[in-house]
C-alpha cells in the first residue's frame, strides 16, 4: 500500500510541474520542484534498508561534503 501511495503522491508532483511548463506559469513550477528532489530522498530511504548507514547518509547529504 504503501508503494501505491509513494507512486501516486510523485505522479501529482509531476503532473504539477508538468503544468507548471507548460503553461508557463513559473509559480506552479517553482512550487513542485523542490517536491521532486524530496520524492527522491524519501524513496530512497525508504528502499535502502539493508544498505550500510554511512553509505545513505554519504548519498543523502553529498551535496554538502567539503571539496
């Protein structure tokens, strides 16, 4: 059930941003953006159970490591 749930609640982020490009209206697309990137996370840690804690905590906070 809940991979329906997970699978739907993406469809309507994208539909929205879809929308959003569409008709151009950049208020829709700046709303559902940030959405997708949380879809990612989420269902990421929902599915990465048996992966090593350092590992999902190195994917999910990549973008903050120093270089």
């Amino acid at each position: 059930m809940k991979k329906y749930l997970l699978h739907f609640l993406f469809l309507i982020i994208f539909v929205g941003d879809l929308v959003g490009e569409f008709y151009q209206i950049s208020w829709i697309d700046y709303s559902f953006k940030p959405f997708i990137m949380i879809w990612i996370a989420g269902y990421f840690l929902m599915y990465s159970k048996n992966i090593n804690r350092e590992v999902v905590r190195l994917a999910l906070f990549a973008d903050h490591l120093e270089k």
